[in-house]
C-alpha cells in the first residue's frame, strides 16, 4: 500500500496541482492526504476525482489557521510511504526499444552476448531470458530513459530546496 501525504498549503496554484499529477501518475499512491490546500470542499473533491479516488473524507478548512496540525516549521514537501511485504520482487515489464539499435555499443553489447561461447548450449528461451538481462544492465548503466533524467533533476531539486546554503540562483539553474 503506497500512502501521499502533502502539506501542499495552497492546491490553487497551477504547479501544485500539476505536480500532484505528477507523483500520483510516478506513485499511484493508493491513499492521499492533502493538508492546508486553502480551497473550498467540491474544489479538492473534484482534484480527487480527477486522480480517480472515488472515495474522500474532506475536514471543511477551519478560518485561516489550521485546527488539526502546527506546521509551522514543515517543509511543505510531499511524503510517500510505502507499505510492502518483505520478500516481494517487483519487476517492471521488458520492453525493447528499436531506438537502441541505432546505437552501436548496445548492438555490440548483444552481438558479444548472443554469439558468446558460453551461451551456445543454452535453450533458445533460455538465451533469450539471460540476453534481455544483458540488454536491461546496458540501460542501467548508460541510462537512456528520459523519465529517469527527470527524475534525477527532480531530486536534485528538493536537495538543493532543503540546503538553506544554495543560493536562488542556482536552484533556478536546476
């Protein structure tokens, strides 16, 4: 079970709600608690359905201050915790990209990998099994998935929004 939890102080700001977008799209948090959002009921409940959560317990804003939660010293950053069972392997679908053959390092990779001595008495499905692997490690270490550089930039940015020591400028930079 993946939970949200967000301060998000004001969810009528385009970038808020475009974000939560974002992390409900990356997470698929299967619960969502959204703190200090400033807006009136049937304007978060239609935020709501708009993720496809159909089922929403609302706590109508109590005058401009919170009656629940002092957070004055939050960050106001989003939370996702992630509740699994130990043991549990999650393995995404293989999916070939014909954009990599244009690229002559991973052909290389799975030529070197398909004629290989090694791997000549293996069963055809068997081979096939340990190349996808092959071609899987050679993404992973050139990193060619777009998602994954945003991602990256993405985390960069919250590091450097937490260091009180960076300056504007080159949070802007990011």
């Amino acid at each position: 079970m993946r939970v949200e939890v967000w301060n998000c102080r004001d969810l009528g700001q385009c970038l808020t709600v475009r974000r939560l977008k974002e992390i409900h799209r990356v997470y698929l948090p299967d619960m969502l608690f959204l703190v200090e959002t400033k807006k009136v009921d049937d304007y978060v409940r239609d935020i709501g359905s708009q993720l496809g959560y159909d089922q929403m317990k609302i706590v109508s804003p109590q005058g401009l201050s919170g009656e629940f939660l002092d957070l004055a010293q939050s960050d106001h950053r989003p939370l996702i915790v992630s509740i699994e069972y130990e043991g549990r392997v999650k393995r995404g679908q293989f999916r070939y990209d014909k954009r990599l053959a244009q690229d002559e390092d991973f052909v290389q990779t799975v030529v070197n990998f398909w004629t290989n001595r090694n791997q000549v008495h293996l069963e055809f499905s068997s081979k096939l099994k340990r190349c996808r692997r092959e071609m899987a490690k050679w993404k992973r270490r050139h990193r060619v998935n777009a998602a994954e550089d945003i991602q990256m930039i993405h985390s960069q940015l919250d590091m450097a929004l937490r260091d009180p020591h960076r300056a504007s400028w080159e949070i802007k930079k990011l």
